[in-house]
C-alpha cells in the first residue's frame, strides 16, 4: 500500500487550508462531511483515522461506484463531491498544497512564470490560418496546467524542470478523465519538444511523458454516409410542420454543401445572394471569405422555410428556434436535430464511428474526391486556406468512396 496518513490531522490541515484560500463556510462543511463518510468506511476495514490513496479509491468504488466499468462515470453532484474531496486529500498528502487550485488574480499570461515568451513563440510556431480558437485553447489549456504545476512546486521556469518533476506532475493529473490527461499530456509533449528543439533547454525531457492512447471522438473513424443513407435521412422529415421544413433546410445545407455546424449556426439571411445563386458568408474558423453555390433544391428548400416556417423576428439570423423568444440555432441544436431525425429513421450511431455532423461534412469531401474535384476545389468548398488542412477528409479507402457517390447538383 502506498502512503498513509492520518486523517484527522490531514483533515484539519486541509480545512485551514481552504480557509485562507477563501473558500465558502458551506464548501468547507461539504467537504468534511464526504471526509467522515470515507472515515466510517475505513473503520469498517479496521483502519481507523487513515488516509491512503488506495483506499480513497476503495471508498469511491464501494460506496460511489467510481468509476464504473467499461463506460464513462455518470458524474452526478454526489459522485462528483465525493471524488473532489478525495482528491484534495491526495493532494495535499502528496504535495502540501492544492494543485488543481487557480490564482484568480492572475491574468493573460502571467501564469506562465518566466516563460510567457517561449510560450508565445510555441503557440505562433504551430497556430496556422485554419487553427481555430479553441485549438487555440486547448494548447493553453494543457501548457497552463503544467505552469500551475511548477507554480506549486516554487519553479519559475520550465528550463528547471527533470523526468522526475514530469513524473510528479503525471501523476498529479490521477483523477481526469482519460480524453483530458490525453490532451494534456500529448500537447506538453509537442511542447516541450519545440523548446528542446529551439534550444531553450539542453534535454529532450518530453520523452519522459508517457503516450496515452487517443480516446473520444476524436480516434473514432468517420461514419461513411453512402447515398441511401443520406436520401433516408433526409426523405424521412416531415416536411408539413416548421420544425421539419427548417431542420430539412439544415440537414440538406450540411449535407449537400459540407458547411460547419458552427456557420450553419451562424448564417444570416443578408448571406444569401440569390441574385448570384450563391451563399457567402465569413467562415467562424478561418474568418475567410466563401461562395458557395445556391443550388436548385437547397434553394427551394430555404425559400420554403422563410415564406412558411420561419418565425416574424427581427433577429438576423437565418435558421432560428421555433420557440420565443426566438434566437439563432446553436451549434449543438444542430447537431441534435441530426440524431433525432437518426433515430426516427433508424439509422443507429456506432460506437466506435464518429456519425455526427461533422461525419455528413466528411462524406461531401469524399464525394466529390471520388468523383474526381482535385484536391485544391475540394480544399475550396470546403473553406479551408490550404491543401493539407482538406487532405484528413481523404484518407479512406478507394472502394469505400465509391460507395459514398451522391449527386451534388452542381457543385
């Protein structure tokens, strides 16, 4: 068994703990109740007043069934309370302090102690004109994390760091979901690897990180749309109501046009050029300019939505909630008006496939490679600003997207 403490005393520490940090009186009750919850339980295993990692994760097992087998943990308040007290007793057991605590009053990049230089540069190195925010994010996100980490520990910059302090900040992340470690871990990896290969530091320690397989979907494959499957999807809508003549237009647009839930979601009514027959609009990603072509059925579809569904707003938006107050169409609304129209037509989201929106923008990029567009029009349609950022969508077998053929009407 690894290291026991005793928990009254570790108990008590915390509690102070929390207290400077300012943490709420009711906060502060909550947590000690979940500690005398975990205290009743080692008691029972004739363990009294100990703290051990092992057997906080007995007690979360036991008592919460954290984490279940084979299946992401329902995270309910309880569940979700009782880990976090747990963990904050490890915590402070292993590094007398709260790793997973911000300071507040730190701004911009002033987290990142003495490296907000060799940060920036990192991020202008891979950002590219496709990058979008949130990958943008996602790399702070992970670098944040470990700059926490070394705060923790009085390091002021990276080029202090060892494989050790790598080991211990590793483990420091016990307790995250596999996607998240996944993502902090492979991007502190790419960092770290930059900063050795422009000489900031003298070793590769990124070498010390280890691998985590890729979880989510994103290391799922994309679902292979074929042409029955999308003529079901979409003949299955009923059509009479408004919902079904806006989510018809929606689905139609993604599927004929390839264009981001995030665009769909973010169209106006002054992006519609029918005097051209095309839709342009700024793309959310890229911010670059596109023209797409208004193609005859999508057109008529669109045209029947506003004349008979769409409701009097003064909102700008194109695609709207049917429900006042009457606001533009999120990107995850979109993405459920897909499953619900799935599943009334029977077609079942495979778990180790990734069948989402997105898929349906997937199938349009194979479609038309298949069909022979180079790649530099697929690139185009797809509102990317270079060839490799379409070449992902490609790269599926040749029979395969031969089954994935399906008129375009145009395009």
């Amino acid at each position: 068994m690894g290291k026991e403490t005793n928990l009254s005393k570790l108990l008590e520490i915390v509690c102070v703990e929390m207290e400077r940090l300012g943490y709420a009186e009711v906060t502060i009750k909550e947590f000690r109740s979940y500690c005398r919850r975990y205290g009743r339980f080692v008691e029972g295993l004739e363990k009294p007043d100990v703290f051990s990692e092992e057997l906080a994760a007995e007690f979360l097992k036991k008592r919460y069934n954290y984490p279940p087998k084979d299946m992401e943990p329902k995270m309910t308040s309880t569940i979700y309370s009782a880990v976090h007290a747990m963990r904050r007793l490890g915590e402070f057991q292993l590094y007398g302090s709260f790793t997973g605590v911000w300071k507040r009053t730190r701004a911009g990049f002033a987290w990142a102690c003495d490296d907000e230089k060799h940060i920036k540069n990192y991020l202008n190195e891979i950002l590219t004109a496709d990058s979008s925010k949130s990958t943008e994010d996602g790399h702070i996100y992970a670098i944040k994390n470990f700059y926490k980490f070394l705060d923790v520990k009085k390091i002021s910059s990276v080029t202090d760091s060892d494989p050790q302090l790598l080991s211990d900040f590793v483990l420091s992340l016990q307790g995250r979901s596999r996607s998240s470690i996944q993502l902090i871990l492979g991007k502190l990896r790419r960092y770290l690897q930059y900063l050795f290969d422009s000489g900031v530091i003298v070793k590769d320690i990124s070498v010390a990180i280890p691998k985590v397989s890729r979880v989510g979907k994103s290391s799922k494959l994309p679902l292979l749309w074929d042409k029955k499957e999308i003529e079901r999807l979409l003949n299955s809508i009923d059509r009479t109501g408004s919902v079904g003549k806006r989510d018809y237009a929606v689905l139609l647009m993604i599927s004929q046009l390839g264009i981001r839930v995030s665009d769909v979601s973010g169209l106006r009514l002054e992006h519609l050029k029918w005097e051209s027959k095309q839709i342009c609009f700024s793309q959310q990603k890229t911010k670059e300019t596109v023209y797409l072509p208004l193609v005859e059925n999508l057109g008529w579809a669109i045209i029947d939505y506003i004349k008979h569904a769409r409701p009097k707003s003064e909102s700008p938006h194109l695609f709207l909630i049917c429900n006042a107050p009457y606001r533009a169409l999120t990107p995850s609304a979109i993405t459920a008006i897909l499953y619900k129209h799935m599943r009334r037509c029977g077609i079942k989201r495979d778990k180790d496939f990734n069948c989402g929106a997105h898929a349906l923008r997937h199938a349009m990029a194979r479609r038309l490679s298949e069909q022979g567009a180079p790649l530099s029009t697929i690139s185009n349609i797809m509102g990317h600003t270079s060839l490799g950022s379409a070449s992902p969508y490609l790269k599926v077998d040749i029979e395969g997207m031969r089954q994935c053929a399906l008129s375009l009407g145009g395009v």
